[in-house]
DNA sequence: CAGCCTCGAGTTCT
DNA sequence: CTCGAGGCTG
C-alpha cells in the first residue's frame, strides 16, 4: 500500500506504471475479498479512493494500462472462459537430460561457467518431477490474491477461483512473509484418487480420463468450481516467481516455503556430487511406483540462489536446473504399412501406419517417420515390428526395429519419386532432407492443404472450416482460391441442401466467414502461405511495410535482384537473402498477384498501426540492449521498443537515451556509465513492457 | 566459419 | 514436440 501519494504529474513513467500495476493489484485483491469472499476488508470509501486515483492515473498515462485493468473488466466472475494474466516474470520449462552423461555434462558447463576451481563443491537440490500442471499463487499481505495456470509460460489462465477450494493451497501464509510474493508449485493428483474418481465417473456414465495428469488439468479448468472442489486436487510449493525472501539457498527456501503453510515435493534430497545425483535419481527410480503420485523424472536445481543470478537463462530454459528424465514408457508393434502425406508446401512426408497398441495409457495407430533419410538411418521396413515410444510422453515415435523379427523376403523402403496425390514429379533439392511435389496447386493435397492454412486459427481463424468441408468444397469447385470463400454467400441455397449441411450450420458458417473480412496486415500475409513465411516474418513484414499497397508495390519492383526495393526487403532484421528470395518469388508468379488483388478486393485489411507514439514514454528515444536478456529474445525486445517509437541502436553514444543491461552485459554497460546515459537492468525494463 | 537461437513446417490424440 | 534451415554473433 503506498505510503505516501505523489502528485501524479510529478510521477515519472517507471513510477507511474508500477503504481498503476500496484493499484490494480490491490483492487482485483479488494474484488475478491468483496464478491466472492463476502469479506471486505477495507470501507467503501478506502475502496472508492483506490479506484479515483487508479482512474486519474489512466488519464494520465492511458499507454501504461496493465493487463488486470479494473476498468476493463466487468464483474469479477467472467461469464464464459477464463481471464487471462501475464506472469510478471515468465513461467519457463526447465532442459531435459535423458542420460547419467547429460547430467555429468551439466554439471561441468556450470563450473565452467562460473570458473569454479575442482576442489570447491556443487550442490544441488533434487527432487521428484511429479506429472501435473504448474501453477503459479500471487499473495498480497499475505492473502491468495491470483492464481494462474502456466499457459505459454507469459500468459496464464485466471483459476483463482478454482483454486481457493483446494486444500492444499494456504488461503494465507503463515507470518512473516514479504508484502507481495508468487509461489509456484504443481497441482496433481494421487494415483489412488485418480483410480477412485475414474470408478465413480464409469459408474455414472462419464468419460473416463486417460491419467492423473489429464484428470488434473481437466478439474482445474471447470467453469463452475464447485466441481473442482468435489475432486482430489493436491498441490506443492517449489519456487518463487522473484527473489524476495532473504534466503540464500534452494534448500532454505524450501523450508520457507513449507513454513508459509505449503507442501514440499518429497522426498528430496541434498547432493553434493554428480555420483550423490545419479544415486538419487536411481533411488527414486526403483520407487517410483511406492510413490503416491505418478512422476516422469527428478529435478536438479543448484543450491546457491547467488550463482543461479549468474548463470541465468539460455533460451527459454534456467542453466542452473535440469529435468532428468525416466525413460518414456516403450510399447512394440507391428508397422502395417507406410503412407505418404502431402503437405502445404509440397513435402512428402511418411508416417507410419501401425497395429494400435497403448502407450503410456494412450492407443497410438500412426507416428511420423520425418523423411526418407530416418528412415534409411534406422532401416524402416513395411512389415516390421517396431519399438515406440511418445517423446516428451506426447509426439509417438518410431525408436527402432527388431531386425532378428523381420521378414526374409523384406525390402527396404523406397520413397516415391512421384507425388501418390497428384502424380507430378516429387524432387529432393540438393543438400535438402524433403522430397517435395512439384505439382503447385495442380496437387489436390496442396491445394486443399493451402485454403486450410488461409482458415487456421492463426491465419484467418475461419470456424468450422475443417479439413473435411474444405475439400469437400474444393473438390466440387465451390472453393477454388482463397477469395472464394467470401463469395460463399452466394451460394447459400446449394449449400444447404447439401448433404450434412443444415439451414443452421451454413448460417453459422457464412457468419463466422463475414466476421473476418476485417483482417490485420499481418495475418493476411501469413494467411498467403508464403514458403519461409510464419507468423513472425509476417509480422516484420507488416511492421516494415504499413500497408498492403506499399508491400505489393516493393515486391513487384523487387522482381529486380539490383533494386532499392530488394535491399530494403533484406536490409529487415531477421531477413537474409534465402528468404527475401521466397517473398520475392511469390510475386513473380502472375497467379499469385491475382490471388492477392482478388482477396484485397473483397477484403478490408488493416495497415499496421504505427505505434501511437504521442504518448510513447520511448518515442524519439535511441536504446541499445546489451547483455543477455532473460525473460525476452534479443529480437522481441526490440519490436517491442520500436512499437513504442524508439530507435533500436547497436552501439552507444552520446546520443543514446537508455541502455537496457541483460547478464553479463560487456563494455557498452560501462561505456553508458562513463557517458552518463540511463542504464535500466532487465527488471525494470520487463516492469515497464508488462504495464504497456 | 562455427555455434547459437529462432522460426517454420511437419506431426498425434483427446 | 521435433527436426531442419536460415540468420546473426563473435
């Protein structure tokens, strides 16, 4: 709570977003108390003031809304779905080691690391990975304020709800306590109660859930949280979203943790050597199952809070943890036959038809071989029996082959030369790994496959244009190119006599259709299908170029490799050569220039919005990041500066406004100092993104 | 030029 | 989730 208000306009931009993020903190906080506890905690009037000067300070800075905006939200329950909340510091997922090397090899890259000389000791905390769902608890004074499932790792699921009917979850932490702390920990539930609760749903008739895990995830997810109090959830502390506590040490935290009022994953362990780990993890192995709970590996985490600072993170994983992993649960089948897919761009791809089998509590029937090159390294032959297994207990995968059970009269594969779709010749380029179809749009399984990528949910995001409607549509030349889809209204009256195809669903359908003739650069140009071109590049793409007309006129004057229009293609960060070569070549096709005008015609798409700048506390400013950042890529930082009107520079100088410092950040932090120029650390940086 | 990191494109099953 | 490929960094 503040202690003191300053005057808003003498709040500079760092203090007024954290006073605003601090704000609604306290508001959803005083929300929660009042509608869904019955239990206010402060007056009407305390209440009232809190939200006037939230409001003033919105007026004032109406850029730095945050995410939880109580003026935004309506009512505290939402009607349908979940809110969503962004993790202040991202939840990440941890590296995985699958071998007694991999974790010897982890143990010498951070003495490496931190320069450690032979004779000093590593310790490590390790403890049990139980299979559950993360989840992250953000207490203010010492009250469960939020709770949020790990989503992507940046963005979660308000559960907060849901989770104040579980047991296991101290509603309050047991004094002291910092002001304002996260817990993260995992909700799981005991193989026992899995077992009893998949009784009681036979017995009544409901579907069954396939493992604890799914039946976890499933009851945390409910709408209604009645439901999710009526099922065995359970729950255990493991770390904090920020350093706050004053202790040192992992191992020490965890007895903070557990005095707050949570549970531990247990048993744990300290270990001073590599030898000590590896006896833990095959301790533990040959207890798995005494244990209560199902797990899939143990967990290593470096005892000293000081050096995990300084290892920090390497993409999107902390270098100071490991996740050892069991070996996944292994199944063997016999390989009946192998089918070749065909896929958006051409790529011949051939899965594996197998004889059904369970593995790891799901019925697998089909696993991808990737291409032909696995499938001659491991010797793949129709007829086999085979050993799979799901990685990362998901994607099932073809191991290997029992060549002692093979077929005397067995062939090896041969990949096709011609695509089994169309029967266009399918070429592998040199140096390449697929074999693709040259057939273009000739192809039925591109053609179908293209309108299926334009209606994705990431494209387009066309509702109820599945697989089948599209080719069924495609197939009776209803839906040739993609702008014929918004001339599917004309057909309204075929349509519905169609069979499968009722007065309703064409309805819904044409309406879902209508709902996105408004469409954003962006996803436009994804939508395209341009080979190279993803999510991400179409973003650049759309930031760099504003509007459609101002792109279509540089990728026609591109067509010259010479041209100013070329070098300002390749000139963007992130695209070379290979790829402005792809972009280029989609507009020397004629065919496509059609495509893309007979779309534009029926379509209004949105230019990128030039950042609103007005405003901007970055606009007109010169950043340069250094160092290693840890909660964003290098390249998001910089989209994210420049979205707010700043310039993004590689060096510092004088005329540089703010150096943002990651991990060991090098002689541009010193040189900012030496010139007086504002450094802000990482922290700062991310407090002011996550209030934008 | 090697080693990285990120992105794209492919995939399974509920 | 995994693989391969493109682009950037040092």
């Amino acid at each position: 709570m503040p202690k003191k208000t300053p005057k808003i306009d003498e709040l500079n931009v760092l203090e007024a977003a954290a006073d605003m993020a601090d704000l609604a903190r306290q508001i959803a906080h005083h929300d929660a108390a009042y509608h869904q506890k019955d239990a206010p905690e402060i007056s009407d009037a305390a209440y009232d003031a809190l939200r006037n000067r939230y409001r003033a300070l919105l007026v004032a800075f109406p850029h730095l809304a945050p995410v939880n905006d109580p003026e935004q939200r309506v009512g505290v329950a939402p009607a349908a779905g979940f809110t969503k909340v962004a993790h202040v510091v991202p939840m990440l997922s941890l590296a995985n080691a699958f071998s007694d090397d991999d974790v010897a090899e982890f143990a010498t890259r951070i003495r490496r690391f931190l320069n450690l000389p032979e004779n000093e000791t590593l310790e490590f905390v390790a403890e049990p990975k139980i299979d559950g769902l993360s989840c992250s608890l953000r207490y203010e004074q010492g009250a469960l304020v939020v709770a949020a499932t790990r989503g992507d790792g940046t963005t979660g699921e308000n559960i907060t709800a849901n989770i104040m009917t579980m047991k296991d979850v101290p509603k309050k932490l047991t004094a002291p306590f910092p002001d304002s702390v996260e817990i993260r920990g995992e909700i799981y539930m005991n193989r026992d109660d899995f077992i009893k609760l998949n009784k009681q749903r036979e017995a009544s008739g409901e579907q069954i859930f396939a493992n604890p895990r799914n039946a976890a995830a499933g009851s945390v997810r409910q709408l209604d949280s009645t439901i999710t109090a009526s099922r065995p959830l359970k729950f255990f502390g493991y770390a904090l979203g920020e350093r706050v506590t004053g202790d040192a040490e992992q191992q020490a935290l965890r007895k903070t943790i557990a005095h707050w009022g949570f549970k531990l994953n247990e048993p744990s362990r300290l270990c001073k050597t590599v030898d000590d780990i590896l006896d833990y993890y095959h301790d533990i192995e040959s207890k798995r199952h005494a244990l209560p709970f199902d797990i899939d590996g143990v967990v290593y985490k470096l005892n000293r809070f000081d050096w995990q600072e300084r290892l920090g993170f390497v993409s999107r994983s902390p270098r100071w943890a490991i996740a050892h992993k069991f070996a996944a649960e292994q199944a063997e089948t016999k390989l009946n036959n192998i089918h070749i897919q065909v896929g958006r761009t051409g790529a011949l791809t051939p899965v594996a038809e197998l004889e059904p089998v369970t593995v790891g509590g799901v019925v697998v029937s089909r696993a991808t071989l990737h291409n032909e090159d696995e499938i001659a390294r491991k010797d793949i032959r129709v007829g086999d029996i085979v050993r799979i297994q799901r990685a990362g207990d998901v994607i099932p995968q073809v191991i290997g082959v029992d060549e002692k059970r093979r077929a005397k009269n067995s062939t090896p594969f041969v990949m096709p030369t011609h695509c089994p779709e169309c029967g266009s010749l399918a070429i592998r380029e040199e140096g390449m790994a697929v074999r693709r179809c040259t057939g273009g749009l000739i192809c039925p399984a591109q053609a179908v496959e293209h309108l299926r990528h334009f209606t994705s949910r990431t494209a387009f995001n066309i509702e109820g244009f599945g697989e089948q409607r599209v080719h069924e549509l495609w197939q009776d030349k209803i839906i040739q190119s993609p702008a014929d889809i918004f001339r599917l209204k004309n057909h309204r009256a075929t349509l519905e006599t169609r069979e499968g195809w009722g007065e309703k669903s064409v309805e819904k359908l044409l309406a879902a259709i209508e709902a996105r003739r408004t469409i954003s650069l962006d996803r436009f140009i994804y939508a395209l299908g341009i080979r190279q071109v993803g999510e991400a590049t179409a973003k650049l793409l759309a930031r760099h170029y504003h509007s459609l007309d101002a792109w279509r006129d540089a990728m026609v004057a591109a067509q010259d490799t010479e041209s100013a229009a070329r070098h300002d293609l390749e000139s963007i960060d992130q695209i070379g050569a290979l790829m402005a070569r792809d972009i280029v070549g989609f507009f020397a096709e004629p065919h496509n220039i059609q495509v893309l005008d007979d779309l534009a015609s029926e379509l209004t798409i949105e230019s990128h919005q030039k950042p609103d700048t007005h405003n901007s506390p970055l606009a007109g400013k010169t950043i340069v990041f250094t160092g290693t950042l840890e909660t964003m890529s290098r390249a998001e930082a910089k989209a994210k500066a420049e979205n707010l009107g700043a310039k993004v520079a590689g060096s510092v100088s004088a005329k540089t406004d703010y150096v943002v410092v990651g991990a060991d950040a090098g002689s541009k932090a010193d040189k900012a100092r030496a010139l007086g120029v504002n450094v802000l650390d990482e922290h700062k940086w991310a407090a002011l993104l996550a209030t934008l």
